[in-house]
C-alpha cells in the first residue's frame, strides 16, 4: 500500500512540475506583453521561437541523415575492412577455414546492422 502512496506523490509531483512550468512560461509572456511593451506580432513570435528551433534541428537532422544515406558505399567498404581484419586475427591462431569464413560474415552482418546499411545481395 505503501508503493501505491509513493507513486501517486511522485505523480503529482511531475503533473505540479507540469502546471508551474506552463504557468510561469505564460506569467512571463504576459509580463512581457503588458510590461516590456511587446506587440502582439513580437509576443507571438517569442511564443513560437522553440517550434521554429525545433523545425530547424529537425531538418539539419533529416540533411545529416540524407548526407549519411547518400555515403553507405563508403561505410560498406569500412565494415568490410573491419570483418576482414577479425577473420585474419581468426586465421592467425590457426582455426579451420570454414570457422573463419563463419566468423567473417557474423561480423559483417553485424557491423551491416551496426551501420544502418541495408543488405545487397549481389
């Protein structure tokens, strides 16, 4: 019974978290509006900017993305190289050659899927 008290309070806490956050964020808008002298064009801007931030992060984002799209040969090159260099450390201590071949492609279907390649079957 006890568990079910704390998780109410800190239930409560967040949505009073919640409520004085918005409340002081529109007391400060307010205050602005009325006491620095906004214009409504300005206070409406200031109560808009974190969409506008956070338009602008989600498109630098999505251009990062299609910049790390556009480059996946290079990256395919480089989880080769990876699986490579561990299947000759794997040759190196003498396993059999199919052991070898096993641990090549688990590393580089693992690195494929660590990179966000898609697979080629060719």
């Amino acid at each position: 019974m006890e568990a079910v008290g704390v998780s109410l309070a800190i239930l409560l806490g967040i949505i009073l978290a919640a409520f004085l956050y918005e409340g002081g964020r529109r007391f400060y808008y307010w205050f602005g509006a009325r006491i620095l002298g906004w214009s409504e064009q300005e206070k409406f801007e200031r109560e808009t900017a974190w969409i506008d931030g956070s338009v602008k992060r989600d498109q630098r984002q999505a251009g990062l993305d299609a910049h790390a799209m556009a480059n996946s040969e290079r990256r395919r090159f480089g989880v080769w190289i990876c699986a490579a260099t561990v299947a000759v450390l794997a040759a190196q201590i003498n396993m059999a050659w199919w052991e070898v071949a096993l641990i090549f492609t688990a590393v580089y279907a693992g690195l494929t899927m660590a990179a966000g390649l898609a697979w080629k079957w060719w």
